[in-house]
C-alpha cells in the first residue's frame, strides 16, 4: 500500500483550502483507490472524518517526522502556500516540511500551487533552493511559472495545470432548495452573489459594496446573496454589509456548508462579485461571471487566466468602477458564461494532470 502525505492549510474552515483537499484526495483514490492518504492539519478528528483520510496535527513535530519518514510521497497541497505576504513564518513553515521530506529522500511533488508573492530577499533564496531539490512543481496559473523564474528557480520539471478545485461538482438542485429555504432566501427573482473578506481600510469597502448592492436590487430586479468562505472570519464584514443595505432584497449564507453545497449555491447566481480566490474559481466551475476585487496578485492572476478581466482593487475600491464593471458582466453575463463553459474543459483537463504527475512519482 503506497502512503501520500499531503501538506496544506487544512482543518482552518477555509472552503477553498478545504476544497484544494477534497479534489487532491479525490481524484486520488478515483485513480488508485488502494493508496492511503494522510494530511497535516488543525483538526485532525474533522479531517478525518470528513475526508475519510489520515490526519496529523499540524504543528506536532515528532507526528509530522513519523508521518514523512513513513511516506512514499510528499506533496505541498495547493492554494498560496508559498508567499511571505501572510508572515515569513507560514512561508518557512511549507519550505520546511519540504525540505525535511528531501532529507529522508522521498519524493516531493508541488501540487498546483500559486506561488508569490515573496517579497523579503532572504525568503527567495531560500525558497529557491528548495524548489530547485524538490522532483516537480506544477502551478496554477502563468504568473506563478513567470515569478519561479523571476526568483531563479531552475528546476526543469515544473508545469502549469489548473487548480485541483476543477474537478469537483456541486450538490444536486433540490439539496441548495433546502439551503436557500433555511437561510430564509427568496428565489423569486435572479440571484447575485457577493464573497468578501476583511481588508484594510474595510469600512470604505463596506460602505461601497452596501451601495453598490442597493444599485443591483434597484437596477436589475434581483436578489443579492452575501457568501462567506472563511467562517467566522468573513461573517462579520457579511453582516456590517448587510447591516449598511437600505433595499430589501438582500441574504447572508449564515451557517457553515461544505464544498459542494456552496458551489451549489453559486451556480445558482447570474453573476458575482467575489475577493476570494475560491469563490471566483468555484464561479468558473459553474460558468458564472464575475466581477474580481483585487486584493492579493494571485486574484488577478486568476482572472487574466479566464480572461474576465473586469475587476476593481480592494484597495481604495471606488463605487463607480465597481458600477461600471458590474454592468458590463451583467449584460454581457450569457455570452461571459459560454466563454466560460469553454475554458471549462481545458481546466479540468489541467487539473487531472496533477493527478497523473503524482501517481507518476508515486510509482518510481
């Protein structure tokens, strides 16, 4: 029985990390179901439970030598793992791990990551010559491949694919019913979704997005659904949000779903306007346009992978840039969602080949 080890941010309630996980382990065992699957996380009883997987606390250190030593594969899971603009110590964290698999010579794969930004100058070099002693690196999009060279790395086998979040479906129709009943949310009209996080500056964006929400219901006839990814962390910006609309017409999502249902939930939308990375890759899943708020390079970067490059920055964010990108996804939203439906198929194809380079290694 051959033993993977996945390292991540696991067990933290984060739907996009979480979701990174379920597609890893999925498409895993979908290929090989024999293989036995451990990740590092903060909770290791609801890893367990939820994956149906092996879990290790994070931060247990002779746990975690036993789980590496024992391996016959090392992967640094996906999301934004490697980057400095979280702490220096997230990053040297992730390296870490990674250094100390190549340590007891097991094979190291860098699962789909989006890598950068790394800004301080002792951070890239040592993330340099990590990545250049690990056996393949496969990354998420263009500008993750553009910033490992900018930083030097050399390593020959390194590849773009796609999130892993590409491969996974929403819960069935009458399942969201049974959400949206709960969460007290009319379907009389057209959905559209909001996902936001706290930021810098947040009451600006707080108040901008309450206005532009009022804009929405007032302009298009539609019910507005606020869409938490991170609980609790984004329910209080949802609520001041919510808290500050003056239209009626607008639902917070306020008890915690898994993956699925909240992809459910969004392809329900005509349209959202999202900050979080996942929940603009849960948008393109589902062929739903979207409005970005640019907050971290890899949100952009994301965006320009889809060419739905109508996005305002989270920083300083102003009302009539917001206003006139919404306007231009929402009369533009069928023909943005065939583009999206088209790059669908080319993404899940990038998304099963990190699949395909694990079992690879796993093999040797």
């Amino acid at each position: 029985m051959k033993k993977v080890l996945i390292s991540g941010y696991y067990g933290f309630d984060n739907s996009g990390d979480d979701a990174i996980l379920k597609a890893i382990v999925k498409d895993l065992k979908a290929n090989d179901s024999s293989i036995q699957i451990t990740a590092f996380s903060n909770n290791p009883p609801f890893t367990k439970k939820i994956y149906g997987i092996e879990a290790v606390y994070r931060f247990g250190m002779l746990d975690i030598i036993r789980a590496i030593r024992d391996c016959d594969l090392f992967i640094s899971g996906g999301g934004s793992l490697l980057q400095d603009v979280t702490s220096t110590r997230s990053l040297l964290y992730y390296l870490s791990l990674i250094k100390l698999a190549k340590m007891f010579n097991k094979p190291v794969m860098v699962y789909a990551n989006g890598i950068g930004p790394i800004n301080r100058r002792v951070n890239r070099y040592i993330t340099r010559n990590v990545l250049n002693k690990v056996d393949l690196i496969t990354l998420r999009d263009e500008d993750s491949r553009k910033f490992v060279e900018e930083i030097g790395v050399s390593n020959k086998n390194v590849y773009v694919t796609a999130d892993p979040v590409f491969t996974l479906q929403p819960t069935r129709e009458e399942t969201i019913e049974r959400i949206l009943e709960r969460e007290g949310i009319m379907d009389d009209k057209p959905l559209v979704g909001v996902s936001v996080r706290n930021w810098t500056n947040g009451d600006n964006l707080v108040q901008v997005l309450a206005k532009a929400i009022d804009y929405i219901i007032d302009r298009y006839g539609v019910n507005v659904v606020l869409i938490p990814m991170h609980y609790p962390e984004d329910i209080s910006i949802s609520r001041d949000i919510l808290n500050r609309v003056t239209k009626e017409g607008c639902y917070i999502i306020s008890n915690k779903y898994n993956v699925e249902d909240i992809m459910g939930i969004i392809n329900r939308l005509e349209i959202i306007i999202a900050m979080r990375l996942h929940s603009l890759i849960y948008a393109a899943t589902q062929y739903v346009p979207m409005v970005g708020i640019v907050y971290d390079p890899k949100v952009e970067g994301f965006l320009k992978t889809l060419e739905m490059e109508h996005m305002c920055p989270a920083e300083g964010i102003e009302y009539n840039q917001l206003i006139k990108n919404i306007d231009y996804v929402w009369e533009k939203r069928k023909d943005l969602g065939k583009r999206l439906m088209e790059l669908d198929k080319k993404m899940r194809e990038g998304a099963l080949k990190n699949v395909f380079f694990a079992l690879d290694l796993l093999k040797k």
